[in-house]
C-alpha cells in the first residue's frame, strides 16, 4: 500500500511518485498524473484511481513493465500520448464512459488482451493500441466508425466475445458489426474461428447466414481434419435444418466427387506422361518460360495431383524459378488436394503463394534456393515443419501467415532479421499460435519486438506457453528470448 509521503503533488496535479512500488492508490483530490510521473518503475504492480482525477498525462505510467491492473475513477476524461505504453505485463483494462480522448500509443505494446471500452463518444487516435496484436476490444456502444482501422479486427473479435456473453450491443452498432463481419469472413473463418476452434463465433456467422451453401462441404471437411467434433456437429446440424440432406443434395455432392475423381485421374495421367517423355509432359502441367541465362522459370500449374514432383529441366534447361507476379504457379483447384512437393537441386527462386492453401505438412527446401517469395506457404493449415536451407538470404513478408498448426522452423545464417511480418498478415494477426521450436543460426540475428506474439500469447486463450527458441550463446536471439520470457536453448 501506498501512503501521501511517496507522493509529490503540486496543486492537485501528481508530479512524481517516490514510493517503493507494489499496489498503490491515488490520493483523493489529485486531478491529474503529470507527465512521466511513474516512469519506468519496475516495482510498480497496481494502481487505483479515484473519481477525482481527470487527466492522465503523457508518460505517466510508461514502462511500468511489472503493472498488472488498473483501476480507473470515473470522471477520468484524457489518456494521453504513451500513458501506459510498454506496460508489457498489462493484460486487461476497463476504460470508463467518462473518457473522451485516448491519444497516440496511450496503450503501445502493452499486450492487452482485453479492453472493456464503456463509453459511446470517445476520440481514439489511429496508434493508440498499437503494438498489442489480437485482443478483444469490447466496445458495445461506440460506432465501428470510430474504432481505428487497425482495431476494427479486434473490435469485430471482441463484439463476437459480447455476443457469446449475452451482453447488450446497441441495435445499429450490432447491424455495422454484422456487415464488417460479412467483408471479413473468409479471414475470420481461416484465422481465428478454425485455428483457434472459436466455436461461439461460428454459431454467429450461421446465425446471421453468413455461410453459403456451397461453402458448407467444404468446412465440415476442414473441421473433420482438425477433428474438432463440436464445429463438425454444428455445421451438419446447420446443413441439414437450413438446406436438407435429402436424396438430391446428397445425390449433387456424389457427382462433385466423382468429377473430382475423373480430374484427378486425368492429372495423374499427365504426370505419367510427364515422366514418359520430359518436355512435351512437363509442359502440360506447367507454363515454361525461358530466361535469358538460359535458366528457365515453371508457372501456372494445372495439376490435380496429391503429390507435385518438379523436374530439375525442361529442354536441356534448368528449372531455377517457381513462378513470380505475372504468372503465378498456384493452382487454386489442384491445390485442394495437395500434400507433398518434391523440388529439384537446381531451384534457386520461389516466388509468391507458389503453395500457399495446399494440405503439405512438411516442406524441405534444397540448398542452392536463395529468394522465397511473399506468403509462399500462407494457409497451408496442416503444415508443421519447415526446413530452410543455409543458401537462403531473403524471406518474403506474411511467409507463414495462417499456419495454424506450424511446429518447426529453422532460420538460416542469411536471414539477418525476422520482421513480425514473416508471421502475421496485413491485418495485425497472429497466424502460428502451435509454433514449438524456431532454430536461430545467426548470432547477430536480430528479432523484431512482437514477432513470436502468437505463440507467447497463448496463455489468452488460458493455454501454457510452449515455444523454445534456439540459438548460439550469447546471440541477440539469446537476449530476445530471456526479455520476453520465452524459454531459450543454446545451441
């Protein structure tokens, strides 16, 4: 506890606090926290203010790293710039109806996991919350229009946590959510419903008819897969009571299958062939295109195939790109079905999405390969291990975006830094919440803040944290780990 000597307070406005930290309460009377007043005061574990303060000044409370609560008054109106900002150990806040204005990264990098925003006309600047990844951002009586747009995903999770809740929305707020939700429904499903199994978030999106038909199939099979039994149910249940099981729908989903089946036995012929005789096969399951070093570049892949063997030439010459931007080696409808690659020794470019969406669990690059292009592997959900090979020297952003289930990854001595971007999509998501181990080969590699915040915030969903991070002794990745409570293994 707190006592009015560890305070320095000039006409009502805290100037400095000179206490010895733990939980502490604000001295009534006190009607602002002057700027830095508890700057960077590790001891600091709590704080109650009462309703006589309105205004929390910049700094206030910036890299208090030990705080855990805080307990705001109810007539507090200013939180201003960098407030709270690096109180890494705060996870949860409830800010009252009375404030009107949350200025610039007044909670950055705090890694909240929950904010309960009461009031319904409160100015938030566009950086406020910056820095915290996903959280629920609760906020049922305030316009989507004037969440940031860097927070509406949070704000369209938390609206989702007050729904399953039971709590009130207003009637307007909730129809604005409703139409968000339908624009963000693909990611949603991909990177939060399906990874993280947020069955009460599906029952919304049925609820509000959100799913098409023709997209139900498709997610029983994928919530078969990650046998999550509930969200199976629950869609079959769904399909049954909206569209019938009767002998028609039963009789159109055993003529997709069989056309599935014909297709893919007519791809499997091509790959015979391919192997028969190289360059006239070859060519019908890829474009070719001829480079001026003689090299040669494969795209627009036309396999249905659970299997992709890539051959090390075509015509005398050597196969040292996978597709680029115009002429992409994705192939949206053989990729359904897809589950392992093979990639020849002479590669030496990967480009963008060239398997993103497939079913691989495992990928091995040969050595000699140097560029991976943007989201080569984003949503391929059954993917666990990666093995990058030292040759490797630049790492396209979101690669691993939506790998839900991603065990393993290694980080070759070339990459010299790994952004928060390899691992999360445009969006500010965490995309690889399993990740295990990550082998670090560089000493001097250096780990953007927040890169593995997926993973180490497991515990938000009540779950221990399991990543290790394994590096030289005495490496930045060494330092990076014990700063952010990540256990660490030196290699």
């Amino acid at each position: 506890m707190s006592n009015a000597s560890d305070f320095i307070i000039e006409n009502g406005v805290l100037k400095k606090y000179v206490g010895h930290g733990g939980e502490i309460v604000i001295p009534d009377g006190v009607t602002e926290i002057g700027e830095n007043a508890f700057f960077q005061c590790p001891a600091l574990t709590g704080v109650s203010i009462g309703d006589s303060l309105k205004v929390i000044g910049s700094g206030a409370f910036l890299w208090c790293r030990n705080l855990t609560h805080v307990e705001l008054g109810n007539q507090v109106e200013k939180i201003d710039l960098y407030a709270f900002a690096d109180c890494d150990s705060l996870e949860e806040i409830t800010i009252p109806e009375s404030v009107r204005l949350i200025d610039y990264k007044a909670f950055g990098e705090c890694h909240l996991k929950r904010i309960n925003l009461a009031g319904a006309d409160v100015q938030i600047a566009a950086t406020a919350f910056q820095g915290n990844g996903w959280m629920l951002l609760c906020a049922p009586q305030l316009s989507l229009e004037l969440i940031p747009k860097d927070q509406k995903w949070n704000a369209a999770m938390g609206f989702l946590q007050l729904w399953e809740d039971g709590e009130a929305v207003c009637a307007e707020i909730a129809e604005a959510y409703a139409e968000y939700i339908k624009r963000i429904k693909k990611k949603l499903i991909d990177e939060y419903i399906l990874p993280y199994k947020k069955v009460h978030a599906l029952q919304y999106l049925l609820q509000q008819k959100l799913i098409k038909k023709t997209e139900i199939d498709a997610l029983i099979e994928r919530t078969q897969r990650m046998e999550a039994v509930d969200m199976t149910a629950i869609l079959m249940k769904y399909l049954d009571e909206e569209f019938g099981t009767g002998f028609e729908n039963a009789l159109d989903r055993e003529i997709a299958k069989e056309k599935k089946a014909v297709r893919k036995a007519n791809a499997e012929e091509k790959q015979k062939a391919a192997r028969k005789n190289p360059s006239g096969g070859i060519k019908k399951l890829w474009t070719v295109k001829k480079l001026p070093d003689g090299t040669c570049r494969l795209g627009g892949y036309k396999g249905i195939l659970e299997e992709m063997i890539i051959p090390e030439e075509v015509d005398g010459c050597p196969v040292t790109e996978l597709g680029n931007r115009d002429d992409p080696f994705a192939n949206a409808e053989g990729y359904k079905i897809l589950k392992r690659v093979q990639l020849p020794a002479t590669l030496r470019i990967i480009g963008r999405n060239a398997f993103a969406g497939t079913l691989i669990e495992e990928l091995r690059i040969p050595e000699g390969v140097e560029k991976i292009g943007k989201r080569c592997v984003a949503h391929c959900e059954n993917l666990k291990t990666v093995s990058l090979p030292q040759s490797v020297n630049e790492l396209g952003p979101e690669l691993f975006d939506g790998c839900a289930n991603l065990e393993i990854v290694n980080i070759p001595t070339g990459i010299r830094r790994i952004t928060k971007a390899m691992f999360d999509s445009e969006y500010l998501g965490e995309d690889c919440p399993n990740l295990k181990h990550v082998y670090i080969d560089g000493r001097d590699t250096v780990l953007e803040k927040g890169v593995f915040s997926a993973a180490t915030r497991r515990k938000t969903m009540n779950e221990p944290v399991q990543l290790t991070i394994h590096a030289p002794a005495g490496s930045y990745a060494e330092t990076y780990a014990k700063e952010n409570n990540i256990p660490f293994v030196a290699e």
